[in-house]
C-alpha cells in the first residue's frame, strides 16, 4: 500500500510541475509540448482506432501462424505490405533460422476398465510415438513435485499423467509456476521411467479444448512424448484413478520435425529528428500456435502496437528519437526472434533507451509495472498520470518484465516498463483452437493503443536516454 502511495503522490507532484511551471526548455525532461500531444493522441484513440481492423484482417486473410510455417511467412508478408503502404521508415524482415515442427495425428483413449476417446493435443516439440501408438498404465500424481520424488527408472513404462491445476488470476502470476510441468515434465516422466507423459492443460477453462505450448527436453534423457489433456478430460481420468481399478490408455502423437526453416522480425521505424540511433521499442509477437487463428496470443498486441505506431506517424508530428516497431517472430517456441535480435543488434543495444511489448491477450490495460532507475521514475510517474483516465493504475517499481520477447534485453542490462492487462480469461483461450477473433473487444484495444501511444511518445520524447541500463556480468 505504502508503494502505491508513493508513486501516486509522484505523479500528482510531476504533473503539477509539467503542467503549471511553463518549463520547455532543453534541460526538463518533457516539454509541454509533449505532453499535449500524449494527451491529444491519448483522447483520439478513445473515440476509435484501427486497432481491430488490423487483427480482423490478420487473423482472416493469414489465420494460425505456426513458428516456421509458410502461415508465418505470410504473416510477415502480410506485416511488410502494411507497414510500407502506411509509409514507416526502413520496413524490413530479419531472418533468422529456426528448428521446424508440426503438428500430425493427435488421439488417444481410454482402454480399460471404461473404454471412452480422451481429447488432448501434443505438446510443441514433443516427439512422435511408434506409429501404432503407445498402450500402458496410466499413474496419476497431483503435482510436479510429487513425481519428482520418485526415485529414478521407478515406473517400468507406465504412462504419466499430472494434474497440477493452476488457477487464474488477474496478472496471470500462476503460469510462470505451473507451466513448468508442460515445458520440464517430459523429461522428468523419462528419467523416472515413464514411456509417455499426459498432462492437465496448462489453463483455466472448463472446455474441451486442450491447451498446447512449447516443451523441451533435457540432454541425456530419453525423449518420450507429451501431450495434454483438456481440463474436463483431466477430471475424468481422475475420477477414474480415484477407483480401485487401474486404467489403461493408448496415445498415438505423429508430430514430426521438418528440419531447418525461416523464421523472422518484421521492423518498421519511424526514425527520430535529433536523436535518430536512440530507439524506444513497442510491438507483439506476429507467430501464434496452430490451433486457434491467434488472436488473443498475440494478433492482439500486433494489432494494439501497430496502431499505436501508425497513430502517431499519422500526426505528422516526428519524434526525437526513434520509434521502432517490432512484430516478433517465433516467441512461441523459445523466444527466438528476441534472442536473435539481441545478437544481430548487440553492438546496438544500450541505444535502446526503454521499450515494451503487447503479449497478454486482448482485454483492458489495468496496471503499469516498471524497473526504472531512481532518475527515470519521474517520466513513468507522469506516463502513469497521463493514462490514469483510461482507468490504469501505477504499480511497484521493481518487476523485471516488459514483454516475453524483451526478456533476451533485459538479460542484457535493459531496463523494464509494462502495461499489464486484465488476465482472468486470459488462460481460458491461450494455445487453444479457441483463440478466436470473436473472443475481442474493440474497446478494450482501443484503450490499449492510447497507453501504447502515451508511452512511445513520452519515451521518445524525453530528456532522458538511459532509463537505468545495468550492468550484467
């Protein structure tokens, strides 16, 4: 409470001195000037933005956009024309290679003692099963932990299944924890002697439709494969173990690797008048999994982010520094496209004065997150009073997150700012055939691109360059 109280009484005390001194010269931080327009692009976006006219159309004419597919490479096709007929600056693909993957047969059943269809989809990067499918005895644990207890190469084959149920919550906080059994359990099934593992879909739907996601495995172990089961179909397998009878299931998964492919970032500046080789970053991730047609995770923040940009290129106004818009390339299957532009841009890096990223589905904006240093948090108090009307409160300066795809920069010293949106439905859809444009509120991605715009335009605009660069070893 008492951090809330602070940062409130920040912002009432920078956005009186901003307002009411008449300060704009070259030494304040943010000239008058500037924050007229923040406001004036800020209320423009409330009356109705573009923001759902570009995820219709991305989620229609190019649909899912699997992480080195050709439906990505449409999507970057799709990004390039866009941008380009909207007239940014320097709009270009950087490629990159990836490892490629998809989807094949996904089925499996209960054998015995009640034969009935189970309803699952296979974990990204999991390997195949014989082509006949995998048969054998299913042994439940509640949690991770309780199957890592087991001594290794104690289960003689069986097949594993782990509940592990996370809940939802506003700002998502459960996935960080209980998404470790999706992207570690593999591996940890393997070394305890597991020919297969099955888990409760990482989500918080009562539907059947099963939640995919990324997963690896750990060098050394045996590679078995994974797949996870929709949330009622979970209840019922543990319903039936909760019987006297042991169950049996057959899984037949038929994934298969397809070998080097093309992934890539879509960039577009609109390039500074004073300060050009600063870069304040805003953007999404353009790829998304091949169940739904990825329009909360991340069509949205595509969307958001490409408006917020396109708004304030539309102003006519330029900005001092450079403002760079990056839609994201295979975030799904590793943070690629961020790890890959750190490497491309590494000599670069401390020119990136702050960014952040739009990566938590399509609902309202409710808090901003930072790590600033003492000498910046003046500039995200008065982004916080400047977006105080769409309903955003500040929060505590100390959470090292602006996005997924920022997170290979911010391993590298960068500093943090986030917009953190309304979560509670969010892991209802995410990674499911449900993540659909019907699931989205224009007015909610309206009120996401005026804090996107307040927050470029601000950053770029200031007379700050380092909002707190660390250095890492």
């Amino acid at each position: 409470m008492s951090k809330v109280l602070k940062l409130n009484s920040v912002t009432i005390c920078f956005l009186t001195l901003f307002s009411f001194s008449g300060m704009a010269d070259s030494g304040s931080l943010v000239d008058n000037s500037v924050i007229d327009s923040a406001r004036e692009m800020r209320d423009l976006a409330r009356e109705g933005t573009q923001a759902y006219t570009w995820l219709e159309s991305l989620t229609t004419e190019v649909g899912p956009r699997l992480a080195g597919s050709t439906q990505e490479a449409r999507a970057r096709d799709w990004a390039v024309e866009k941008l380009r007929t909207l007239g940014f600056d320097n709009v270009r693909i950087e490629p990159f290679s990836i490892s490629g993957w998809e989807r094949g047969v996904e089925v499996a059943e209960v054998v015995a003692p009640y034969p009935q269809p189970l309803i699952v989809t296979t974990l990204g990067g999991s390997v195949a099963t014989p082509s006949e499918g995998v048969s054998g005895r299913v042994m439940g644990f509640t949690t991770l932990a309780e199957l890592e207890s087991l001594p290794d190469n104690s289960l003689g084959g069986d097949i594993v299944y782990v509940g592990h149920a996370m809940r939802s919550t506003q700002d998502g906080s459960h996935y960080g924890y209980f998404g470790r059994l999706r992207r570690e359990g593999a591996s940890i099934a393997a070394a305890k002697g597991a020919s297969a593992l099955l888990i409760r879909s990482i989500g918080t739907d009562s539907h059947r439709m099963p939640h995919t996601g990324s997963m690896t495995y750990e060098a050394g172990i045996n590679q078995i494969p994974a797949a996870a089961l929709s949330n009622p179909d979970a209840d019922q397998i543990e319903r039936m173990l909760s019987r006297p009878e042991p169950i049996s299931v057959r899984l037949n998964l038929q994934p298969k690797f397809t070998g080097e492919v093309e992934s890539g970032n879509v960039i577009a500046d609109i390039i500074g008048t004073e300060l050009p080789n600063e870069v304040v970053v805003i953007g999404g991730h353009l790829d998304s999994w091949d169940l739904g047609t990825g329009a909360i995770d991340d069509g949205a923040g595509v969307a958001i982010t490409l408006e917020a940009a396109r708004m304030i290129l539309a102003s006519g106004q330029r900005p001092k520094r450079t403002i760079r818009l990056i839609l994201w390339g295979a975030e799904e299957v590793g943070l690629l496209g961020g790890k890959a532009y750190v490497e491309r841009h590494r000599s670069q890096l401390r020119d990136h004065v702050m960014g952040t990223e739009s990566d938590f589905g399509a609902g309202k904006i409710w808090q901003i997150t930072s790590r600033v240093s003492a000498e910046a948090e003046p500039l995200v108090a008065l982004i916080a009073g400047l977006v105080e009307p769409l309903g955003i409160a500040p929060g505590a300066n100390s959470v090292s997150s602006s996005g997924p795809d920022l997170t290979p920069m911010m391993a590298e010293g960068m500093p943090a700012f986030r917009f953190v949106q309304d979560g509670r439905d969010y892991f209802d859809l995410h990674h499911t055939p449900d993540d659909t444009l019907d699931k989205v509120s224009a007015a909610n991605l309206d009120q996401s691109v005026a804090a996107y715009v307040v927050f470029a335009w601000i950053a770029a605009n200031s007379g700050l360059s380092d909002w707190g660069w660390r250095e890492v070893d």
